[in-house]
C-alpha cells in the first residue's frame, strides 16, 4: 500500500496519486510546480473588490503521510503572479522558506522526512 499522497489542485482540476517512496512523490510535485509556472500568470480578478494575482492561488501541490491524526503533510500554493509560498501542516499551516521550485521541494522533503 502506498505511503504518499501527492495531490494537485489547479485550477478546478484536481489529481491523485499515491507513491511508496518520498523521493518519487517530491519529483512528481516538482513536476507539478514546474509545469504550473511555465504557464503565463495570471491576470488581477475583479469582484467585489480587485484581488492581484499575487493574492490568488493558481494551483496547490501538496503531499500526506499516512495517519490517521496528523499525518506528516507540506505542500506549496502557485500564486497568480507564479510566486510560491511552501507551508508545512494540514489544517494549521506553517510557511516553509524557499523562492524556487527546488528550495520549496528541498524544504518539504526536509519536513516530511521526519
């Protein structure tokens, strides 16, 4: 049974995949982050009031551990202007440093291999 879950948000599309190894699931959400910033940023939305794409979320790539309560859990948001923003946590999220598709991947393999 597969120890990894990597899941991919973006947009309205959501993926799933489940590996046995860290190391397979930290390349696959790598991947995820590459191919999500190779696309154009987004634009600013207008509803009620104006969000900057540095306010939106483009896409969310996050990996759990298995637990039942708390499993070990990091992931990184792809914001609208194609900045990152790595966390580590489920519900209460913590931030994670790094400005690069490696340095987030780097820093949420150093959180899960705990």
């Amino acid at each position: 049974m597969a120890d990894w879950k990597l899941t991919i948000r973006d947009g309205s599309d959501v993926s799933r995949f489940r590996f046995d190894d860290l190391d397979a699931a930290l390349d696959a959400a790598r991947a995820g982050i590459e191919q999500v910033i190779d696309r154009p940023p987004l634009g600013t939305t207008k509803a009620i009031r104006d969000y900057e794409p540095a306010k939106l979320v483009k896409a969310r790539i996050e990996i759990s551990g298995k637990g039942l309560f708390s499993p070990p859990t990091a992931g990184v948001d792809v914001r609208g202007d194609n900045s990152l923003a790595g966390y580590t946590g489920g519900v209460s999220r913590k931030p994670i440093k790094g400005n690069t598709a490696a340095q987030v991947v780097e820093a949420m393999r150093e959180t899960l291999s705990r």
